[in-house]
C-alpha cells in the first residue's frame, strides 16, 4: 500500500479508530549531513538535507492497525475541505 504524503495543508487520519496523533512510521531515507566533531572525538550533526524519503509504512498507536491512513485536513488549513464537505 502506498501511504499518503503529507503537506502543509493536510494530516494523517487513522480510518479504523481515528486516532490523529499517535503512529509509527517506518521509512527510508537517503540523507547528507554535516557533522562537527569536538576536540575529544564526539559529533554532532549541525545540519541535515533530506535528498530522498519514502514512507513505506505507517502503523496506528492507537489500534495497531497497519497501512489505514488517509489524508484529512489540518484545522484552519487555507482551501481545504473537511471530510464532511468532500462527501
């Protein structure tokens, strides 16, 4: 199952329980960053630019449902529907 992507003007929704807050996500990504190191040897990553990402699962807290997410609309978003007005 494809899991949808995010954007400013949307948020996941669990469709078994409707939990809006709680999931884990596994997913891959393909990253640089810049690491500082101190003068004894410990790092520290100052800066990381995501060059790829895919989210390949995402598994309700709540229910433990796996892959039952949908796109709803965040509060407030500019232009968005609620589910009540798309149906």
């Amino acid at each position: 199952m494809t899991v949808p992507a995010l954007t400013a003007q949307t948020r996941w929704r669990c469709t078994l329980c409707g939990n809006l807050t709680r999931f884990d996500v596994t997913r891959t990504a393909r990253v640089t960053e810049f690491l500082h190191f101190d003068l004894a040897g410990e790092s520290k990553v100052e800066e990381t630019q995501v060059l790829s990402e895919t989210i390949e699962s995402v598994r309700c807290r709540w229910c433990n449902a796996v892959d039952q997410v949908e796109l709803v609309a965040r509060p407030g978003a500019e232009g968005a529907e609620t589910p009540a007005e798309q149906g």
